[in-house]
C-alpha cells in the first residue's frame, strides 16, 4: 500500500522513471521535484515553497512550473519566487513587500505596472540612482 502511494507521487511529480536512482545523483530539478512529492505525501492543504525556481535551468523551470501548477490545483500554494515570468505565469495573487511591509497586492498585471513596486524594484528608471 505505502509502495503503491510512493510510486503514485513518483509519477505525479514527473519522476517515475529514476525511482531506482538515489536522490543525491538526481539533477537539481528532479531533487526538487522529489522534494513536493515527499511533501504532498502529507495531503497538505497548503504548499509552501522558497523559491522554488532557484538554480534551475530553463527545462528544469518549466518542468518544475507545470507541476506546481498541476499540484495547485487541489491546494493553495504559497510561493516566494525572484523570476517573474514564472511568477506572471503561475499567480493568481502576487504579493510585494518591502522591508517587511505589503507594498501592493492583486494580479501580475496590475502589479507590474504598480508605480510604488517599479521605483522599489528597478530604481528611479533609466539613468536614475536607485
């Protein structure tokens, strides 16, 4: 039964294949993969992950951003994430802080073009001083 479940999480998270593969020789994406499977294995009703995208490679991100969003699905997922095509892509709801602080809340596209998350984000503009 619990051979049954792993093999089922295994293959939700796109790993099937190197089950018989320790997990230190995985590539990072597949480690990280392995890491949301051994925590859906708990049925959480929220997932949460810190940056999630972190030192990926560009087939490892959108392999990575097709299973959050596969997992998503059941769940609330709570994300810190730095790349914002991932971000823009996956979010429903982007939060901004700044020193600690909610600096603007709502849809990407509402967001990035938030006058306060700019100037806090990119500095002053082009040729400015941040």
């Amino acid at each position: 039964m619990l051979n049954d479940r792993a093999d089922e999480l295994l293959t939700a998270v796109g790993v099937d294949e190197w089950r018989d593969v320790p997990a230190g020789e995985l590539s990072y994406g597949r480690k990280r993969a392995l890491e949301i499977a051994t925590t859906l294995a708990l049925d959480p009703e929220m997932l949460l992950l810190d940056e999630p995208m972190a030192g990926m490679g560009t087939e490892d991100v959108a392999r990575t951003a097709e299973l959050i969003r596969r997992v998503a699905k059941d769940r609330t997922v709570l994300m810190v994430e730095h790349n914002l095509s991932v971000v823009a892509d996956l979010s429903d709801t982007i939060t901004v802080l700044k020193l600690g602080k909610v600096l603007a809340e709502g849809p990407y596209a509402e967001i990035s073009k938030n006058p306060e998350v700019i100037e806090a984000y990119m500095g002053h503009g082009v040729g400015g001083h941040a």
